[in-house]
C-alpha cells in the first residue's frame, strides 16, 4: 500500500538542514526548501496477476542559496530516488529528483 504524500512531507521536513518542505507553497518560500509534487505515473509490483506493491510518483525539488548544499545528497539516500536534473534560476540553485514512495 503506497504512503500518505503527508508521510513523505514529514521525512524531507526532518532532512538536516531543511526549513520547510511544500506541498502548497507559499507566495514567499523559507529556503532552503523542498517542494513536492505528485504526478511521475505510480510503480506498481504484480505477482500472479495480482498487485502487491503500489509506490505513487513524485516530483521533489530541492531549492537552496548555497551551491554546495547537502541536502540533495540526503534527499538521493532515500529509496526509490534519483536525480532527474540540476539547474540554477534567479541564484537559486534547484536539484529535481524522481521518488517513488
């Protein structure tokens, strides 16, 4: 059974280092922060025709100041994540992940 997207918010919240970690962003983001984002099409696991494991996708987006930033490094232990792409906008610096959780 896959997750409440709750669940994830409350354990890239706890990353070292993260202020705050969105699902509805506010007009004015605490960085650095973590946005998360439904919508990667779900994992699911089939044995004898039958589903038993079902991981919904994630988009999750790292956004800090500072270039050398941990976070993404902590946000890529967790399982079922990987890097999707590395960008700079506004001296920002953002790492977009996939997570299937």
């Amino acid at each position: 059974m896959a997750r409440s997207q709750s669940d994830l918010q409350a354990i890239l919240a706890g990353l070292d280092g993260v202020n705050a970690a969105y699902i509805q962003p506010p007009t004015k983001l605490d960085y650095p922060c973590i946005m998360i984002e439904r919508g990667l099409p779900s994992s699911v696991s089939f044995a004898d025709n039958i589903k038993y494991l079902l991981k919904k996708g994630y988009t999750i987006t790292v956004m800090d100041r500072n270039p050398e930033s941990l976070i993404p490094d902590l946000v890529e232990e967790l399982p079922h994540c990987q890097v999707n792409q590395a960008f700079k906008t506004e001296g920002i610096n953002h790492t977009v992940f996939q997570l299937f959780f």
